[in-house]
C-alpha cells in the first residue's frame, strides 16, 4: 500500500483520522500514519523535525500528506526546511493557508493563548503571504458548514466552516480546491472528505463539480 502521513491540527490528539484511514484504505489502498505532537509545548522547529524522523523511519519510495488545520501549516513548513522528500501529493483539510481570524481573536484572552503554545502564535496570530512553491501538488479541502466557536470568535461574513473561512484556505501556487457542506471537525468524520483526498492522493485532481 502507498503510505499518508497525517498531521493533525491544535488540540487534536491524531485519533480523529480513524475513518478518514480506514476509508483511504478500503477505498485507495492507502495506508495512513498519524504523526503526533503538541503544539501547547513544541515549537515549530521541534514538530517539522520531528515529521522529518517520522517521514524517514518509513522508508517509503512514495509518501503523501494530509495536514488537518495546523497540521498543513506543519506540512507546509516541513517541506520548506526539508524540501528532499519521497515524491507524493499533498492534501490540506481546512487549513488556514492565508491567515486565521478565529485564532486572532482567541488570542485575546490570555489562558487561551497560553494553550495554543509558540508553534500557533508563530503561523497563526499574523497574516502571511504564503505560496506553495514545492514540487509536490496541492489540493485542498475547505468547508461551508459554520459549526464551532470560531464563527462567534471571527464574526465571519463568508463561507466558513466554524473555524476557518473558505477565503483563508487558499494558498497561490495550490493544483485544485474545493468546497464541501461540513464543518471543521465534521470534515474528518465526513465520507465525501474521504474520498475526495484519496482521489487527489492518487490522480492530482479533485472530482468534478
């Protein structure tokens, strides 16, 4: 089987990416690893080298990546500083490429911001002009469900999925996008997710719309 390393976003533990590997694997023949970290008490550096070891320790001719959230920030950073990777495609699932309202104004309260730890005050808490300039295509997922506390926090006036709006998905230089009706944890949970990033992971492309 071809192998996915999944980066999970702040305060998942990884074990939400259960069905989203088991529906790669019974419907790509895709074999999901979920790297595990903190993003409270790691900084960026420490988790991106840490990927690097888990990336290495499986020896894989191909090896894709899914990043939920943060996690395609970790991904995007990583590949920065470790660009000589096994070839692959790239998959982010509501990933806030472009800038993250929600966690700005989260910020303002300090015990929360003392939770999201230097890694998010480092990607999240300013607007940056990111670009995907890596070899390796990028297709990402950003959802239209408002369910979470982000939608009060942000006060969005867009398309978003209760955490991050459509417009902060979307990274210049990405191969395709698309919208989906789920929320920002919903989209894990979500079968059209699923089967989405596997088609992406195999073929470059999301399905028509």
């Amino acid at each position: 089987m071809a192998q996915v390393v999944y980066v999970h976003g702040l305060w998942m533990p990884g074990d939400e990416s259960l069905l989203l590997r088991h529906r790669l694997a019974q419907d790509f023949g895709l074999t999901l690893h979920t790297l595990r970290y903190s993003a409270a008490y790691s900084t960026m550096d420490v988790i991106i080298e840490r990927l690097d070891a888990f990336v290495r320790e499986l020896a894989a001719p191909e090896v894709h990546l899914v990043g939920h959230s943060l996690g395609g920030l970790v991904i995007h950073r990583f590949l920065e500083r470790f660009p000589q990777q096994p070839p692959g495609r790239a998959v982010f699932l509501g990933t806030p490429c472009v800038a993250s309202r929600a966690a700005q104004q989260a910020a303002r309260f300090a015990p929360i911001a003392h939770l999201m730890g230097q890694s998010v005050a480092e990607e999240l808490l300013q607007t940056r002009e990111r670009r995907w300039t890596h070899p390796r295509e990028l297709g990402i997922v950003a959802g239209t469900q408002p369910l979470g506390v982000g939608q009060l926090l942000a006060g969005f006036d867009e398309d978003n999925d209760g955490t991050v709006a459509v417009s902060e998905t979307r990274m210049p230089g990405l191969s395709d996008h698309i919208t989906l009706p789920v929320s920002h944890l919903g989209m894990l949970m979500s079968a059209r997710v699923a089967h989405e990033t596997g088609l992406f992971l195999m073929q470059g492309r999301f399905s028509l719309r």
